[in-house]
C-alpha cells in the first residue's frame, strides 16, 4: 500500500492565463490556495515574497506589473 498527497493546480493555471497581471490579480492567485497542513509553504512563501516586493516598489492595484515581476511569477508555472 502507498500514501500519496496530490495537488492539482489546473484551475490556478487557468486562472493565471485568464487574468492580467496585476497586484490584484497577483494576491487574487495566490489566496487560492488552501494549504493547512504547510506543505506547499516553499511554493506560497515565495509567491508572499513577490507580492510584498511589488507593495515596496508602490505598484498601483490595478497597473500591469514590471516584466522582472511577471517572468518570476510565471517561473512557478512552468
């Protein structure tokens, strides 16, 4: 017999395609995720890490973000 924790992350991906990448949208992708064990805490922390990067530079909530921080976010998906 074997255990296995799967994650899917399907509709995060569709979501990601289908939006423009703001700092809505950015904080909008990454509450998806419900993770109360903290497995995927290596994946989120990261993502927490951008997002608060993009609040330091004062990125307005709905202005597209610069290229460096959509080629890092789009790093997680590929």
């Amino acid at each position: 017999m074997e255990d296995r924790i799967v994650v899917k992350f399907d509709n995060l991906i569709e979501l990601s395609e289908s939006l423009d990448l703001t700092k809505r949208n950015l904080l909008k992708r990454i509450v998806k995720f419900f993770d109360p064990l903290g497995i995927l805490s290596p994946l989120t922390t990261g993502m927490k890490v951008l997002f608060q990067e993009v609040c330091q530079n004062k990125v307005e909530w709905d202005e597209p973000l610069a290229e460096a921080f959509q080629k890092r976010w789009k790093n997680w998906f590929l």
